[in-house]
C-alpha cells in the first residue's frame, strides 16, 4: 500500500510534466504523411482487438463490451513515443528521414493515445453503470477542461506577466501549481474519471516559456528518477503470471502479439508503399512503431483498477507489452542497415572553390554572443557580385525532455509576434543580426537561418548532414571557450568540445573553428568602406596549412584588409620526420612517408609560387620568410610578432609531422586545435587576438587525429587508408577522378 500510494503521486506529477511538455503545435508540422501512418498504424491493431474483445469479454464480467474494447485497444495500438525517442538514438537512426518520419507519427499517436485514454477513463464506471451516468461523466470532463482552459490558464498567464523579466518565478507561486496538481487529481477522481486525466490535462494549459522550464527542473529528477520508478515496480508485483492459467490462454497471448506486430507493420507498409518509400523501410518503420512504454502500463493499470481487466488478462498484455518492445531493436536492426548518402560534389574546399563562383558557408552559432564576430569575419571573406556567399546560419539547441530532435527552416516571421521562450527569443536575436547584416551587403550575402534542435551526442550529424545537403565549403565552428574580462579563457560548455571534435572528423568539406577574441567591434552594421583588419597566416605546410592560405588569399582582395603571409621553413638543424621513422617502421612504410612528404612540399611550393606571382602588386599583402629549426624557434618567433594583427589564420597541421613544432604538442590543453592553434587561443599567449583555425577536406571518412591525442568517432581505422587518401591532390573528393 505505501509503494503503490507513493506511485500514484509519482504518476499524477509524471503526468502533469508530460502535459507541461507537450508542445500540440508540433502536430500541425508534422504533415499529413506522418498523420497518415500514425492512423494507419493504429487501425488494424485496434480492429484486432475489437475481434479479441469479443473472445476475451466473457470472461471478464461487470463492464460494457465498449469499455473493454477501448482499453484492450489503446494497449495494443498506440506507440510511445519517449520510448521510441530512445531507441532511434541508440541506433543512430534519430537524425535520419526514418527516425524523423518515426517520431513524427509517435506524436500523433500519443496524442490520440491520451484522447482515447480519457475516453475510457470517463466510460470505465463499472457495474452500476447507466448511460445517463456515463454521459454525466463525459460532460463533466468537458467542463473541467473548459473550466481549466478559459479560468485557470488566464490566472497563470496574469502571475507570468506580473514576474518580471529575467527573474525567478516566487515559490509561492510553484507550491501553488505544484498543490493545484493534487486539486486537480482530486477533481477528475470525484467526478468520476481517473486522477490522473486532471494532471494531465492542468500540464498541458501551463503555457510554453520559463515558467515550464521552472516546474521541470524543479520536479523531473524527484519524480522520474524516484517516485516513477514506483510505478513500475508495483506494475511488476501486480502482475500474477501464475493466473494466465492453461495453454488455452497462452496460445491467446502469443497470437495477440503477433496479430498486433502484424497489423501494425502491414497498416504501415500500406501508406509507405502510397507515399512510394522502400518496403524495408515501411516495415521498420512499421517496427518501430510497435514500441510500447508508459502509457500502455497506465492503460492496463487503470483498467485493472477500474475491474475492466481481471488477473489473467492483465498479466497477459503485461507480458505481451514487454515482449513486443523488446524485440524491436533487434528486428530493426536485422532488416534495415543504412548507407550513409553521399552527396556528390566537388566544391568541398575554400581551395578548389572557383574564384567567380558561390562560396557556400555553414555557421554555426551557440549563443547571441557568437554572431559579431563570425558577421565580421564573413564580410572579411570579401562577398562581391562576381563571388557572393551564401550562409547557412545553424542555431544549436540541446534537445531536452520529451521533444522531437528536429531541424527547423526559418522564414521571415512576422514582425512584432513574441517569442514563445528563451530558445526561441535566442533564435529570433540571430535570425534578425544576419537578416540585418544581409540587407547591407548589397546583394553580395545571402542568408538561410536554421535551428537543429538534437542531443550533443549527435549535434554533429545534423551539422554534416546539412553541409553535404547544401553543398557547402566551410564550416564554421565556435570554440567551446570564451574570452573573460580579464583576457583569460574559460570554458562554456563542455560538450561544445565534442560537438567540434566530431565535426572536424566526419565533415564532409573544409571546417573552421573560430576561437572569439572579438574582431574590430560588436556591431552588425558593416559597410565595405568600415571594414579594417590586420589578418596574419603562419604557413608551415601541408593541406590544412594550404586551405588557411585561400582562405586568407580570398580576404585580401577586401580593400579594408591588409594581410601578412609568414612561413616557416626548416632550417639545417632541423630533424626531417622522414629520418624520425626510421627506427620505427619497415621499409615500405619508411618510402610511404617519404613519398607523402615530397608531395606535400612539392604542393606547398606550387601554392606559394602562385601565391606570389598574382599578389606581387598588392601593397597590403606582406610575405616574409622565417628559419626555424625547432618548436622553441617558431614559439618565439610567433610571440615576437607585432601585435597589430586582430585575426590568425593557421591550419589545424593534423598528419603532419613537422620538426617545427616538434614539443609543443606535449601540455596541449586542446589538440583538436593543433599545435600552433592550441598555443595561440590558451591564455598564456599575450596577445587577445581571434583565432581560426582551419582544416582542409581531403577525403572520405578521414581520421586525422593520430598525432593529436584526441578521440573521434572513427579513429580505428586502417593507417594505410588514411595515407592513400592523403595522397589525393587538393580539390580531388572521393567521388572525382
């Protein structure tokens, strides 16, 4: 009694936070492609079990036939959808068209799950029940939600409005809310429906914005982590397998199983064939949406509860519940494994871009605080008619609770319409910063905002599947740390780190992180005439160092910019890496490197040479050369340099072994930077100065973090895969000759 009374609070506070998270707007976005399954889905499971109502009844006395259908019904049709929101992560298929079609269709059929619950809830009177007396109770359900809607929500509207903004709603306020949860439980549960049904629904009139986020932090970990957890306990000791009773009964459950898998794959496969997908897909899909969780188990609790289910019959579809989730992810696994899609196309580097072409750029932007910066340095990219840029602005939002991870494609929206919340009024500030920017640049700049909205563990698919889509060349990226009032740097998030990490290992076009020390200003109204910047590139070699090279190249032709071209070059005490690998490899191996090395130099050269040849005349374009013969010499080289520079350009030198920065590698505080990058954004190097730091595309599938330190999704692979894709010329992809 004391675990299942304390379970009974878990799940009506569990409710009333569903109810706070659920967004009903989304349906609308989800299309009628998605509507379409979810229905579908839910038909032939459902009329299933109307046939099984009729065998399984009479057994089961004291309720109306209509009753018992709608609950064996809801049981065996519905999905869930935070259940299958995990699943597709686990199995990486959350981002793709799939996992989204997927979520997509579990919305809907929970949404239609919990219309039919409350349903049965208000027909679930047994024995003494009239028609009169179930009408009753539909009509006073229908005027608890009215009642809820035009009187509760206004006065909850009227306490936001009175806390201002920025601040914490009182607590007085919360325990108000957080007692009018029992109120509203106490209300429904008299008038002859279930408690949990007015939790429910007093969730889902709190309006979306701060005060949600308040009420979830301050109740999601007490109750799904400790009072949830209950519930599903006492569903376990309610389940008396012992009363399924003879090999009649079991041959019943294992054909509701399997008519109810079936019914739900063939209703699925129906509208996917319709809409012209691939049968494997419609029948994953299909699979998918056989995934059962929560709601099934309030389903048959209540009924249970309510005598529509006895013992036997509950323990039945317990079971059955259990099992048809359990195989979902080994069937899915076992008929769908899908190919990445490669989009082919050549442009992937700001190198092998044609200079009289669109030079297509993906931001990506954190907070508000990213966007001055990353708008300057685009327009130090030189956006002209001749070769304007097109920019993919990406607002990364973390996926929270119990929402759909998505991909949101902004329009212009109206003028004057508030924010919902925070996430939103952040995406508003970037929308209207680069739409600002995009109306001063002449018709040189054109703007796509965006907002991805996924866990960090998978941010970076959504950023490379967006830049192979849209075809783009670079891709830039925040550091994850910031610049503090003292000049320091400190971190801001953590898992920005990982979000970079992987895409600089899986990008599938040139990628620049961009380390914010402010460049000339926070201001986003910028006229080519105001644009003034000192840009210095610190050339070592190799292809990392060659894309930070044209990047800067195409900078120069700014008239506001004035840029220094420093190399380095070995000088006679310095080590060659292929001497260094001597001792340590056959052969082959040795030659293999040595080959390597001759080729990138013999690039290097061919790259300055023409460097020079068309810059000769341009006044504002410094080259000098400096001899260095080890990692001290190039440290104090750098540090020497005049400090009227306000952007670095350097490559990320992965794959690379260079005697020039041979040592600085070792107390690296970021190695996916490289050695130069990673001295010149610590907070040891004096000088405040931004940094990017810039990788160059060389192939598919590339890991180029053997010497770094760092870990990346795929850093098993075979060396000498990543050696014969080196090998491939600057410009040349996977899919070019």
């Amino acid at each position: 009694m004391v675990i299942e009374t304390m379970a009974n609070v878990g799940l009506l506070y569990f409710l009333f936070l569903v109810g706070v998270e659920m967004d009903l707007t989304v349906i609308r976005r989800t299309g009628k492609r998605a509507v379409t399954i979810a229905l579908a889905g839910m038909v032939l499971p459902f009329t299933i079990a109307i046939i099984f109502s009729f065998i399984l009844h009479r057994k089961v006395t004291g309720m109306s036939q209509g009753t018992f259908i709608l609950f064996l019904g809801v049981s065996v049709s519905v999905t869930s959808f935070p259940v299958l929101a995990r699943i597709l992560a686990e199995l990486k298929l959350i981002n793709t068209e799939l996992g989204k079609i997927a979520l997509s269709s579990a919305l809907v059929s929970d949404v239609c799950a919990w219309i039919l619950l409350a349903l049965a809830l208000a027909l679930s009177e047994n024995r003494s029940v009239t028609p009169l007396a179930s009408l009753w109770v539909i009509l006073s359900c229908i005027s608890f939600v009215v009642f809820f809607i035009f009187v509760v929500r206004p006065a909850i509207i009227w306490m936001i409005n009175r806390t201002p903004e920025g601040e914490s709603f009182s607590d007085f306020h919360i325990c108000l809310i957080i007692t009018g949860v029992m109120i509203s439980g106490f209300i429904t549960d008299a008038i002859g429906t279930h408690s949990v049904f007015g939790a429910f629904v007093f969730g889902l009139i709190i309006p979306n914005g701060q005060l949600g986020v308040t009420l979830i932090e301050k109740l999601e970990d007490f109750v799904s982590g400790l009072l949830l957890p209950l519930f599903f306990a006492i569903s376990g000791l309610k389940t008396n397998i012992g009363a399924i009773g003879g090999l009649r009964y079991w041959v019943f459950l294992m054909l509701i199983i399997f008519l109810s898998c079936v019914g739900k794959i063939a209703g699925t496969l129906l509208v996917s064939f319709f809409y012209q997908m691939p049968a494997r897909e419609g029948i994953t899909l299909g699979s998918l949406m056989n995934t059962k969780g929560l709601i099934e188990m309030i389903v048959l609790n209540v009924g249970r509860e309510q005598k529509v289910l006895d013992d036997s019959l509950f323990a039945q579809l317990v079971i059955a519940t259990i099992i048809m989730t359990g195989v979902v992810v080994p069937s899915v696994t076992t008929i769908y494994r899908p190919a990445r899609r490669f989009t082919s196309y050549k442009r992937r580097t700001i190198q092998s871009s044609k200079e009289d072409a669109e030079l297509r750029v993906l931001t990506c932007i954190h907070t508000p605080r990213n966007v001055p910066t990353i708008i300057n340095l685009l327009e130090a990219s030189n956006p002209t008619k001749k070769s304007p840029i097109c920019v993919y602005v990406l607002h990364l939002v973390e996926l929270t609770g119990r929402a759909s991870a998505m991909l949101i494609v902004h329009n212009t929206r109206k003028s004057g319409k508030p924010a919902l919340n925070r996430t939103q009024a952040q995406s508003d500030h970037i929308i209207n910063a680069f739409e600002n920017y995009e109306q001063h640049a002449a018709g040189c700049v054109s703007v796509q905002p965006l907002t991805a909205i996924s866990p960090y563990s998978t941010m970076h698919e959504d950023i490379c599947n967006l830049a192979e889509d849209k075809r783009v060349g670079l891709i830039i990226i925040p550091f994850h740390k910031q610049q503090t009032v003292d000049g320091g740097m400190e971190a801001t998030n953590p898992a920005f780190r990982t979000v970079n990490q992987n895409v600089l290992a899986n990008a599938p076009c040139s990628v620049g992180i961009l380390v914010d020390r402010g460049l000339n200003g926070s201001t986003v109204r910028l006229a080519a005439n105001q644009v003034s910047h000192h840009i210095a590139v610190l050339f070592f070699g190799g292809p990392d160092d060659r894309e930070a090279l044209c990047y800067a190249w195409r900078m120069s032709q700014h008239p506001g910019i004035s840029l220094t071209v420093l190399r380095f070059i070995p000088g006679e005490d310095a080590n060659e890496p292929g001497v260094q690998s001597r001792s340590n490899h056959n052969d082959s191996r040795m030659l293999t490197i040595e080959t390597d090395n001759e080729r990138e130099k013999r690039l290097d050269e061919e790259l300055i040479n023409e460097f020079r040849m068309n810059t000769s005349n341009n006044e504002s374009i410094v080259y000098t050369k400096e001899v260095v013969n080890n990692g001290e010499e190039t440290v104090a080289v750098i540090r020497s340099m005049e400090s009227i520079h306000d952007l670095f350009i350097v490559g990320r030198g992965q794959g690379m072994i260079s005697p020039l920065t041979a040592g600085l590698t070792d107390w690296s505080e970021c190695p996916e930077l490289g050695a130069i990058g990673d001295m010149l954004a610590s907070s040891d190097f004096a000088a405040t100065v931004s940094v990017l730091v810039v990788q160059q595309y060389v192939g598919m599938g590339l890991e180029r973090d053997e010497l770094s330190g760092s870990i990346t999704p795929d850093s098993t692979r075979h060396v000498n895969e990543q050696h014969d894709r080196r090998s491939m010329t600057p410009g040349q992809n996977a899919f070019s000759p």
